[in-house]
C-alpha cells in the first residue's frame, strides 16, 4: 500500500460469491428529484440517485408473488402497480414503505403513467380499463374510468397538454380524450402472420403529437396523432421491441427489445443537415446487454438501460462512455470477522459462512471452505445481518423477524461446530434495516425499522458460561439524522459510533459510563456520503461522496486532516463513487479505495503535500499538465490538499474490501460464471457464413 519495500500486503481474493443475477423489469427517471427508480423480477424497488455518480439509496423489498410492471414519478413522488391489481404510493422520507394503497378496476395492472404537469395519473389493467387519477396536495384522489376497451391494455403515455392519453394493446393503439373519457383514434398495427397477434409492448408520445410504438413485430411506427394516420414504419429487429425512450432535446429516440442492441433514430426535421422524405432515420447502434432490453429512461446525455441480464448499464454519446453496475445486493452485502477469520455472505434470502486461509500459506493450503449455511425463515428476503469479529454471533432481520443465532466454530473439526439460536432476547430486539457489532464482539447496534430513528444497543453480559445479551440503552439518533443511516462504523476500542444518512448528516456518538451520547456533527456537505470508515487507534473519520469529494476529519481535535476532490488515475472508473475505504493499519496516511471495480491507494501527509507541490511546479515551468490531485476549495485552513493516487488491481464484479489484521486485505468479489449461467438463452441471429 506505500511505497516503502515493507509496504506490501497480502490480499484475500474472494471469488465464491455466487450471487444469482435478478433481471430488470421497469424503471421510471425522476427529473425533480434526479433518482432513478427501477424494479426487479422479485419485487424489489431500487432508488438510485443520478445527480452525479450513480449510487444505489434505498431499497424498497420484495418478495415471493410480487411482480411490480410499472414505475412513476410524480416530483417526489413515486407510483408502482404490479399484477395484484394495487396502484400504490411509497413514502421515501425515511425507511421506504407504502404510503397509500388502491385496488384498481380490472384486476392486473400493467402499465402507469404521469401527465408532464403531474397533474393525472394514469393506470392500464388486464380487463381493458384505463383509471385515471388526479394528484392535488399530495393526495391521490379517484378522476374517472375511461371506455373499457377489448383486451389488456399492455402501455400508456400522455400526451404534453395532459389531456390525451395514448395506450397500446393488442394489434392496436389508441388515443384517448381523458376529458370525456372516449376513444378518438384507433390504429391498428397489422399482423407479421394472419394467426398471431401483434402486442404493441411501448408508446411514446412527442410535443407535436407524433406517436410512436414498439411492437412484437420488431417495427418501430410512426403515427399522426392528430389524424390517427400510419406515417411511416421501420423494421428495427426480426423479434420483439420492447420499450422506447425520448432524449432530452427530444430530437432522438432510443429503441430496445428482445435483441440486446439499442437502436438510435434522429428526427429527419430537427434542423439537421440531413434530408429525407423520413420522419426517422436510424443514426447508430449502442451495444452492452447481453440479454433482452425491457426498460430504457434518459436524463441529460445520459440513457439508463436494464434487461434480463440485471445490469443497469449508464451510456452516453459523444464521446460515448459506457458504465455498467452490477445486480450486487445493497450493503453491507458481506462482512468479515477478523479475529476468527471467517466471512458472512448475504444473499437473498440466506446466508453464508465462509473461511479464511492463513497468511503467508502455499496455495494448496489456502482456504474457502463454507461451514454454514442460514436460510431465512419462510424464504423472506433478508434486510440486514452481521457477523461478530470473534465469529460467534450472528444476526440477522427480515421484514417480520429478527434472529441471534450463537456460532461455536470448531477450526480443528468443523463438522463439530454447533449453531444455536438465542431465544431469550430482550423486548427491543426487534426487526432492524442495519445491525452492527462492536471490534470487542460485546456489544450490538440494530437500527430499528420503524422509522422514527432510534438505534438500540445491546450488550453481552458472560456469567457460569452462559452469555446473555442485554438491552443497555435506545439511542434517539433521529433528533440529529433526520433520514435513514446508509454507512456506519464503530471505532477498534468500540468507543465511538459514526453514522451518516441521505441528508448528509454525519454524527459522532461516544461511549461514557455505559451510555451513548452524541459527541459532534460533523460539517455538512451538499451531497450524501458514499462510503465512510475509522481510522484505528485514532479520532479520525474519512469520508468520500459521490461528485468524489472526499475528507479526513479528527473529531478529538475539530479539524480538517485532509480535503480534496479526487482526480482517479487512468484504468479507474470516474463514474462510479468512492463505495469503500479501508485505513492502513501501519501507515496513518495512506489507505485503500474502491471506485465500481476497481482498488486505488491514496497517500496524503505533509511528505506528499511538498512533493506534489514541486512537481507542479516543475510541470508549470515545462508547461506541462500539472499531475496533482486536488483542488483550490478547502473545507478549513491548514487541511492539506494534495495526495497520490494509484491503481493497484481490477477487481471484477467488486462487492467490498476490508482490512484484515496488520497486513491483510480482503477483496469480496461476485462470482461472475453464476451471475452468467442462471440466465436464459440470449437472442442468437444467424449470420451468413458465420458460426
């Protein structure tokens, strides 16, 4: 990790993470809000934040038999359907839940949409019916059902006005007046073969009333929306379009569908140097899914993309870039308990132990055994687990239950080892979003579900070889962090407790006479922090946001150590945040970060302060490009600002890395055979004298 001939350190490639891969099903982009909401096949809800470095927020759980089909925001406001028949609205302010449920007529619901002044919502179901809704005051009130049409209705989209409302179903598309609730248009698609129906699968609805639908014939049409005319056809792909997508300058539509290649069509008329008797003309291709596309979003320059495949794929054009985040489970997804050497995996509804190989040990005799195996009870999906660093607690918490479970692991036989659970917890051990246990193994943090921000510690009391753990105290840290804690860590003496959430707030707790207080609030930043971690033996907090701003803060002393804005080194990924940092235990300015897959050194102290100085320098005076890392804007007098970055491995498919003894770093990635061979046959064209 430094640069002295000692400096080396051994790193722990965890590579039997066989985390399944979950396919995308939908998404809608909030442009108030920045976020991207985006479902997956097992009900679960993501919400990203998109304002620079895409990074995961919350995460809204599913489970068995739910099947969210469609997205919607309205400003802060976000609107799911699934297949149940509900239309329903989550609350985000805190710990993600449903906020107002409605069952819609027509049983199934498959498509919602907002009008562009988010005043109606509407929602398309399987018996034909369109409901519409009106959104004043934050409420959700009942407008009116429009005709019931024959079959489902698979997509809708609204027109600019608010009034219209175009809807695609089988062999047609229609537009609606919403005002009186009848149908103006009806265009029917044709048929690729007289016996099967064609499925308009996505609609899209220009300024000037241009319409456009993506059909199970591979055709992308065009239509007038205000004569109900075909104006022109193109053959996109021999299977089906799937979903469409309108860029900002709504001059370029993005098209995608079971072929995993996303096509680009500029509009002839936009002012552009072309001319042609076409409305659309296909421009260029865009390639990074493996499987089917199902749902495209825009924001900016940006196109977000996700399929079967899991990946949300972030393109842009020109230059084009393209950033791919993996279907990882949100963190802490695995945990490493250092004083036992053993590893917990969370997948999605069990969990996993695994072991550690020794230091310094020939290959033969390295380790990467699993010794236990944890399923959730009823299959539910698992919202939090930890593991002890002495390896002998485990715990974890689904929606309906929270479980303690003693570890007693026999490294000599571990077919001797023994798993029991502890029943007689206390009252205030209940279900929790993010558990945590103190270095010493005695002490246990559950932030509690309920919302009002509360964190109950509990300690671990031995007596006659029969330990019990205690309620000692509930923290009320909702009085400083008004949002849910996304990044915790608790100092190696278990004397301090940092936490951090989405508003940006960073508070220190200390640890007097038993109890918690809150000791400082760290300065606020403008955006929420992305990774977080202690320095050992030390009063010292670094933390790293997603515009890659990142700073060292002595909580003791009330003083910025160091502040800069991250300049990545070349081969790094300047997309994706600061997610992990680990100090180095035997240098007190050097530590490890990861950015998407990758694992960078930092060095900062005032050695590195001079030398960066004198190389830019040297660099003015050559005219060359100055090398430093940093900028002009301090966060406090006397912090420094200079460092040297360095990328040190490319790591796959990176899930976390944790420091492990005096010169040990273990690198949790996810195995990417099993994220590959779960997926069904991707779409196979035959080429002429291809194989």
């Amino acid at each position: 990790v430094t640069d002295k001939a000692d400096g080396a350190c051994q790193l722990h490639d965890v590579r039997f993470y066989n985390l399944l891969p979950r396919a995308i099903v939908c998404s809608s982009f909030g442009q108030s809000s920045r976020k991207l909401a985006l479902a997956r096949d097992d009900g679960t809800i993501e919400v990203w934040n998109m304002a620079y470095a895409p990074f995961l927020e919350k995460t809204i759980p599913g489970g068995e038999g739910v099947s969210i089909e469609g997205l919607a925001w309205a400003g802060q406001r976000l609107f799911s359907v699934s297949l149940a028949g509900t239309l329903i609205e989550w609350d985000l302010s805190k710990i993600p839940c449903v906020k107002q449920s409605i069952l819609v007529t027509g049983n199934a619901a498959w498509c919602v949409d907002v009008s562009k002044d988010e005043r109606l919502l509407a929602v398309g179901t399987e018996g034909g019916y369109i409901n519409v809704y009106r959104l004043d005051n934050e409420e959700l009130a009942y407008e009116r059902i429009l005709d019931k049409q024959e079959g489902r209705i698979v997509c809708c989209n609204f027109d600019w006005t608010g009034n219209f409302l175009v809807t695609g179903s089988t062999d047609a598309v229609r537009v609606w007046d919403v005002r009186n609730g009848h149908a103006v248009h009806k265009m029917t698609t044709g048929r690729a073969h007289n016996k099967q129906e064609t499925t308009v699968w996505a609609v899209l609805v220009l300024k000037d009333f241009t319409i456009l639908s993506a059909d199970s014939r591979g055709k992308l049409v065009v239509y007038d929306g205000q004569m109900g005319t075909v104006l022109e056809q193109h053959l996109v792909s021999t299977a089906d379009l799937l979903c469409l997508a309108l860029n900002e300058e709504k001059n370029i539509v993005f098209v995608g569908g079971v072929e995993p290649i996303i096509r680009v069509f500029d509009r002839a008329d936009s002012g552009g140097s072309v001319r042609t008797d076409k409305l659309f003309v296909r421009s260029h291709n865009r390639r990074g899914h493996t499987h089917d596309i199902k749902t495209l979003a825009t924001y900016g320059r940006y196109l977000f993309s996700g399929g079967i495949d899991g990946s949300l794929l972030v393109t842009s054009s020109p230059p084009f870039t393209l950033d791919t985040h993996f279907p990882l489970l949100p963190g802490p997804a695995s945990m490493v308990a250092a004083d036992s050497r053993l590893v917990l995996l969370k997948y999605v509804n069990y969990l996993e132990v695994w072991t550690l190989g020794p230091a310094n040990a020939p290959a033969p005799a390295l380790g990467g055994n699993k010794v236990l195996q944890i399923r959730s009870k009823n299959d539910d999906q698992i919202l939090a687990a930890a593991i002890a660093p002495n390896g002998r607690w485990i715990v974890y918490s689904t929606e309906h239950i929270v479980r303690l479970l003693r570890y007693d692991y026999n490294r000599k036989e571990p077919v001797n080892s023994r798993l029991v659970r502890v029943r007689n917890t206390p009252e205030h051990f209940a279900v929790c979003y993010r558990a945590q246990f103190t270095a010493d193994s005695k002490g246990l943090f559950l932030y509690d579900r309920t919302g009002g921000g509360t964190i109950n510690f509990f300690s671990c009391a031995a007596a006659d070889d029969s330990e019990e753990w205690d309620h000692k105290q509930s923290i009320d840290a909702g009085r400083w962090l008004s949002e849910m804690v996304t990044l915790s860590a608790v100092s190696q003496c278990s004397r301090y407790l940092v936490c951090a959430d989405l508003a940006s707030s960073i508070v220190v707790f200390e640890r007097t006479a038993a109890k918690w207080k809150r000791s400082i609030s760290l300065p606020r930043y403008k955006l929420p922090p992305t990774a977080l971690a202690l320095q050992p033996g030390r009063t010292r907090v670094a933390v790293a946001f997603s515009d890659h701003k990142l700073f060292v803060y002595d909580f003791d002393q009330f003083a910025f150590v160091f502040s800069t804005y991250l300049r990545l080194p070349a081969g790094t990924d300047p997309n994706h945040p600061i997610s992990g940092i680990a100090f180095d235990p035997r240098h007190e300015s050097a530590m490890v970060l990861q950015n998407g897959s990758k694992i960078v050194t930092l060095r900062f102290g005032p050695d590195i302060e001079e030398e960066v100085l004198q190389q830019e320098e040297t660099s003015r005076a050559k005219k060359w490009r100055p090398v430093a890392n940093g900028s002009e804007q301090q966060d406090g007098e006397g912090s420094l600002t200079k460092c040297k970055l360095r990328m040190v491995r490319d790591a796959p498919r990176l899930v976390s890395i944790e420091w492990l003894g005096e010169s040990e770093l273990v690198a949790i990635q996810a195995n990417a055979l099993s994220m590959v061979e779960h997926l069904p046959a991707a779409f196979r064209i035959k080429r002429y004298g291809k194989t």
